[in-house]
C-alpha cells in the first residue's frame, strides 16, 4: 500500500509529524514551507487549508474515490458542524484531484494557480486565483425568477465570511433584491462575521444567524441552490461545498478546493444539515 500525505508546513503538531515519518517514511510526507514567502501554504503563499482524501481502492470495492470535507483532523472539530462527500469511480475527476495533490506536493508558488474541471455531476475549482472572484461568478449564475412558480432559494452555512469578501455579500443582497429567497447561517469566530459583512446583509433583509454559543459552532462552508443556474432551464439543486470560506486568503493566498455537486439526494442532505443549524440557533 503506498501512502502519501500533504500537510500545512506549521499546522501539524511534532509528534503527529514524528508518527507519520515513522510509520511512512519521511519521503511520503511533505510539508509545505515556502523559502520565498513567510507561509506555509504550498502553492499558496499563507496556508493549505485544504481538507480532502483520495483512494485509489477501498475494500467495499470501491476505486477512485473522491473525499472532500470541510474538517481539519483535530480533536475541536468533533464539536463543531462540518460536512463530508464521498464521490466513487469518477475516475476523471479523481484523476484531477490527484494532478491537484501531484501540484502540492510539487510546493512550486503560484498565487495564479486557479483553475477548474467538470466531470458528470462534479465540478472542482483549486485555488489559489490571482483575479476575479469565483463565489461572485457563482452567485452571478442564479436567476431569481420572480413571479414563477418556483422561487429559487439560497441556502449559506459558513464558518468564516470576513469583510475582505463584503462583495460575496453584496451580491448575496442583490439576489435577495432581485425576488431570491436568501437565508445565511455564519460562525462566530474572530473578525467574522465582518461588521460590512453583516451590515449588508440586515440592510437588504437577509435573515442572517450568527452561531450563538449554546449549539456547536460551524466549521462548514457551503451554499445550496435551488433554482435557474446559468443558461439552464431546468430548476438545479447546486451544493458548493469544500475548504472555501468567504474571506480574502481563501481566494488569492490559500491552496483550497471548492467543489460543486449537482445530485438531489445530496442536496436533500445538506439542506437537512442547514435547518438542523438554524434550529439549534433560534
């Protein structure tokens, strides 16, 4: 069995790097710390908050398996809401995710790193992006369509969605003003929510939860669709899910993967997952 493992070069702790080149060997373990930038990302200049697992077989029989999850593997996790999907035998998009890992590992900086890839019901976008916004793109792809039958919703659940993203806000507002159900769930951590942030929201009408304290804070960072998407006619139901948060390193500094799954028992789930949230926060 060949084993190989890319770490964040500060975020591990010693004995978790010592067990790993000990039971790997030191060659299968990389740790990213750029000589020409003070982080410790590795195709990023801050950090790899990246959270996914790749599996070329697992003894269901299961081969090319795609783990995406929005948990770091530490203890303080297990009391905080995050999300995990599982995508099998897609060997395309495996294959993607693996150039992906091939490229950290690799450690060459690239802050205009981002590109992007579809396969069936997935698509990736691997960060960092040097220009642009990608959640604003997203968010531009929704159509409201009021006085319909069918009132697109937008669900958001995010642990961090700072005022260097106010933008990802305003458009989020506009959506709401255009006729869009917009409902935003967002963790209490410091400097998010951001003050902007919050302020464009309310002003909109936005319902907008801060996580209180009394439940389990959000570690999640999602936003679920249900409407027009882009040049579809159809009504889409969209997860956007992934490391990605909503502030400025996680676009242009960090090495992260915002994944968009289109399958309804998915989306079923998480929007399961969001009410769950919001309940726990009234």
């Amino acid at each position: 069995m060949d084993v190989r493992v890319v770490l964040d070069g500060r975020r591990p702790s010693d004995s978790v790097v010592l067990a790993l080149n000990e039971g790997l060997s030191s060659e299968r373990v990389t740790l990213c710390l750029h000589r020409r930038s003070s982080g410790s990302a590795c195709i990023g200049d801050k950090i790899n908050h990246n959270k996914f697992f790749l599996f070329s077989e697992l003894t269901d029989g299961s081969v090319n398996v795609v783990v995406q999850s929005s948990a770091n593997l530490n203890l303080g996790q297990v009391s905080r809401h995050n999300n995990m999907v599982i995508a099998r035998g897609n060997d395309d998009m495996y294959g993607f995710y693996l150039d992906y890992w091939d490229d950290l590992q690799a450690a060459g900086l690239d802050p205009a790193y981002f590109h992007s890839h579809r396969s069936g019901p997935l698509k990736a976008y691997f960060f960092p992006r040097a220009s642009g916004d990608t959640i604003l793109n997203i968010i531009g792809n929704i159509h409201c369509d009021p006085g319909t039958s069918h009132r697109t919703r937008v669900r958001v659940a995010m642990a961090f969605f700072a005022d260097g993203r106010v933008e990802v806000a305003r458009a989020l507002a506009e959506k709401k003003r255009q006729g869009c159900s917009v409902r935003v769930i967002i963790g209490s951590y410091d400097r998010s929510p951001g003050a902007q942030v919050a302020s464009v929201l309310r002003a909109a009408g936005v319902p907008l939860i801060v996580t209180n304290g009394a439940s389990p804070n959000v570690h999640s960072k999602y936003m679920l669709i249900e409407g027009r998407y882009a040049s579809g006619t159809a009504v889409d139901q969209l997860v956007f899910t992934g490391s990605h948060n909503y502030n400025r390193s996680a676009l242009r500094r960090n090495d992260e993967v915002l994944l968009r799954v289109a399958d309804s028992d998915v989306f079923d789930a998480f929007l399961r997952n969001w009410r769950t949230i919001r309940d726990q926060n009234r």
